[in-house]
C-alpha cells in the first residue's frame, strides 16, 4: 500500500486533459418530432456485472447517485434529501420518498444501505475507497426512510463520497440476478452486445421528466462511418470525430466539449535520480504543454498544474501555477541535480 501511494504522488502532469468531442447537427434533432435521439459511440464495454454492465452507463442516466452536484460542484439532494453529520463517526441519511426502480419496486433504506455493501465485496477503486470508511456494521435503519451511518473513521467528504457515479441506487434483487434496474429518468429497453443499447423515458421518474422518449446508442468503432452517419442523419450525435476534420465540421454542425482523460507521466521512485526533485523539475519544464496542447491535440486539451483538473471537485489549479516551459531552466536544474548525486 505505502508504495502505490508514494507512486501516486510522483505523478507529473503533461496536459490537463484530453476533451471529449461530440458533434451534433444544426438539422432537425430528429425525424420522429424529436421523440428519439441517436448517438454514435466509439465503443461498448459489455460483460461486467452491473451498475458497471453497461457499457454507456455514463451517459444512458438508468442509475442515479444519492446525491447530485450541480454546474458549480456544489452538492444537491437527490435519492437522499438532506444529510446530518451528528458527530465525528455518524451521519444520518434521510431518503427521498416515493421514489420506484423500474421494476416498480421501492427504494427504501434497505435499498440504500445495500449500495454500501454491495461496494465492500468489490476490488475497484470507488470500493476500496468505501472501504475505508464503512463496514459491515456501519449501517442502522431507524425507519423506512432514514439510514444512519456510523463511519470507520472521521470522515468529513462523507457526503462528497455519495455523489459518485458507482455509489448508486441499484434495485437488490435484480442486481444480484445481473439486471440493469435502476432509478433513473431512463430505464434500459435493449442492450445487444456491440450494436446497440436502447433506453426509454421513465415516466414514473420523481424528478424532471427527460425530453426525449427513447435514446439509441448506436456502436459504431470506425471514426469515419460515425461521420458519414452523422452527414447522412443516421444519427444525429456522434462521438469524437477525428482532431483534422474540426474546422469542417464546425462549419454546419454544433461541437461540444466534456472531460476525457488525463496524460500523465509517472515516476519510479525505486530508481535514485527520480528521487530528487530538481530532475523531475527539469523534466516538466523541457515539455511545451502549450505546444501539445496546441498543435497536438488541435486546442482541444488545456495544460495541467495538479493531478485533478481544474472542473472538478477539490482542484488545486488556482493556488498552483506549475512550472513554466524553458529549456535553460530545466538544463539548470538537470545540472544541480548531477551534482547533488555526485556529492551524496
């Protein structure tokens, strides 16, 4: 454990993030009075046990977190509708009544907790980090609409924690039989393995019914053919088209940007010359991540000050300004660095 956390912190960004592109036509959302929508995906990740089994999760809004946060990160109620921490180890949940998964079931507090421990038989990373702060006999049901958790440890980001994407209300009984049921605006209609998934609107939903009735996401793997579906109203999204075709494309469809990934070097620190600071100095500043991020990534990516972005929840990026690219002060610290190790 003390090593992956010591390889953790020697992360050293190259950009901030590659962004997701998506195009969408200027035309008529669609030819059926805009009742359904058609996306074009990349690609389609099937076969894992839910609320991880399908593969566009992310973006079909089946299953909902406890708690939502808004354009601002700011956390919002949503399955749970307050949360009081009543001491250093205790929160108490109050739950959204009359809520139904899509198989009309209750959501409930025995369905809240078994969010939780549902995570603590898991090896991903979001468990893991449950892990650390609950267990088994962490949770009381004070009535059918309150759970109350006592934490392993303080834990004050407790109600951070109920916002992420896999701490979600999943129906326990048709997850245990590897069913997507969850909570959501959207409810699944049709998942066939790298063709296509296909959700309908909940109109059971407690809160803002969606505007369309039914959206397809089509998997189309090739770049091009999700851009000739697109010209030819195939579909009416489509999901990174190439970085050169952009201009074009502007040109008659509307573009948008989201969060995709991260490029990053990591350094071993088993290796001595990693282990002092002015070399992984010297390393950041001899990368043009303006350059990168330009030329590269066709200014759809912006350069990073911290591991986490600065969209996202806990960033550093206005208190840290980060190394400027230079090529004579990475020399300058390349060479304090030779003798430092020559003087050890």
């Amino acid at each position: 454990m003390q090593r992956s956390v010591r390889c953790l912190m020697s992360l050293v960004l190259i950009i901030a993030f590659m962004l997701m592109l998506v195009g969408c036509g200027e035309k008529p959302v669609s030819k059926k009075g805009k009742e359904e929508l058609v996306i074009a995906l990349d690609r389609y990740l099937p076969g894992k046990k839910p609320p991880d089994g399908i593969g566009v999760a992310s973006c079909t809004q089946v299953y909902e977190p406890l708690l939502f946060l808004n354009n601002k990160l700011e956390i919002q109620p949503g399955l749970v509708t307050s949360w009081e921490r009543i001491d250093d180890l205790n929160w108490r949940l109050k739950l959204r009544k009359g809520v139904k998964f899509h198989n009309s079931k209750e959501f409930d507090a025995e369905s809240a907790k078994y969010i939780f421990i549902m995570n603590l038989d898991k090896t991903g990373y979001t468990a893991q980090r449950i892990k650390e702060v609950v267990n088994q006999d962490s949770f009381k049901i004070a009535d059918k609409h309150t759970l109350e958790v006592k934490t392993i440890k303080p834990y004050p980001f407790f109600p951070a924690l109920l916002t992420h994407p896999s701490v979600v209300g999943v129906e326990p009984e048709a997850f245990e039989k590897g069913e997507i049921v969850g909570t959501g605006p959207y409810k699944l209609i049709e998942d066939v393995t790298d063709q296509h998934v296909i959700v309908e609107r909940n109109d059971d939903y407690w809160g803002k019914k969606p505007f369309f009735k039914r959206v397809i996401f089509k998997i189309v793997p090739d770049e091009n053919t999700r851009l000739m579906a697109l010209k030819t109203g195939e579909v009416d999204m489509a999901l990174y088209p190439s970085l050169p075709s952009l201009k074009e494309l502007q040109k008659e469809y509307s573009t948008f940007n989201g969060f995709k990934g991260l490029p990053y070097l990591m350094f071993n620190f088993e290796k001595p010359y990693n282990k002092d600071i002015n070399f992984r100095k010297a390393l950041c500043m001899a990368i043009d991540k303006e350059k990168i991020a330009k030329e590269i990534y066709q200014k759809t990516a912006e350069p990073a000050n911290s591991l986490i972005p600065k969209e996202l929840l806990y960033s550093i990026e206005g208190e840290y300004n980060g190394l400027p690219y230079s090529q004579e002060e990475a020399k300058k610290m390349l060479e304090k660095s030779w003798l430092q190790g020559h003087q050890q």
